[in-house]
C-alpha cells in the first residue's frame, strides 16, 4: 500500500507539472501548441480532470485541451484505475463526459518497447 501511496503523488506530481508547463508556455506564446488557437473553455481543466477520476474511478495522470475531428476542441484525460488506463473526453463548454474508453496501449510517447 505505502509503495502504490508513492507512486500516486508522484502521478499528482507529474500531473502538476504538465500542467504548470503548459499553461506556462501558452502565457509566453511560445510553440506551436495547437491549444494556442483553442476557445475559451468554460470549464477548468482542474474540473474536467476531477470529472473524469469520477468517471473511471481512478486518478488523472495526463491531461489536456486538444482539437478533435471536425475541429471541436474536448478535454483528453487519462486516469488510472486499478491496473487499467481508462481515457476520458470531457466537454469543455458542458463538463460532461464524451466518452470513456480502456487504453490498451500507450502510443503517444514512443518510449515503451510494447507500442
């Protein structure tokens, strides 16, 4: 149990981090984040996040505004629940959830042998 207390604040850790970062990097203007040319969201990420570990019962480890097909911008976040990854689209005007899905693999960072 002491060791899963660990690795979670790490997650909340890490989970701040990305976010500081980002919203640093959107105030400079710096990049070609897409997220720069987003709408004005009604609801926080902070609220979406705690939505979706709602959802799936678990806790956000990554999170972010991205634009989706058809050019509608949805709150991705990616929550651990037990021994699964569960990926939830939050409406950023509504705070409803999209969608809930199990992530089977983690393709986004080309780091794990098992893509």
């Amino acid at each position: 149990m002491e060791k899963q207390g660990k690795i979670y604040w790490l997650a909340v850790a890490a989970l701040g981090a990305t976010i500081t970062l980002n919203q640093t990097a959107l105030a400079a203007g710096g990049g070609d984040n897409d997220a720069l040319s987003a709408p004005q969201a009604k609801i926080s990420m902070g609220q979406a996040v705690a939505t979706a570990e709602q959802q799936a019962a678990g806790r956000a480890v990554r999170a972010e505004l991205e634009k989706v097909k058809g050019g509608q911008w949805d709150y991705d976040v990616e929550v651990v629940s037990g021994k699964k990854v569960v990926e939830v689209r939050v409406d950023p005007e509504s705070g409803k959830v999209l969608a809930a899905t199990e992530d089977k693999t983690d393709h986004d960072d080309g780091q794990d042998q098992e893509d």
